[in-house]
C-alpha cells in the first residue's frame, strides 16, 4: 500500500463519517 493509497482511504472513512453524520442529523430532524 503505498502512502497515496492510505491518503485516499484515509479520505474516504473522513467522507464516510461526514455522510453517517449528515444522515443521523437529517434523521433527527
């Protein structure tokens, strides 16, 4: 694995967190 690759995985978990949390507040609304 190569450090680009962690780059974007790391990205994508950050892009994966802000969806769950943009989908429990949409949720509580």
């Amino acid at each position: 694995v190569g450090i680009a690759d962690k780059k974007f995985l790391s990205s994508m978990k950050k892009v994966r967190v802000l969806k769950s949390s943009y989908c429990l507040k949409s949720l509580i609304r």
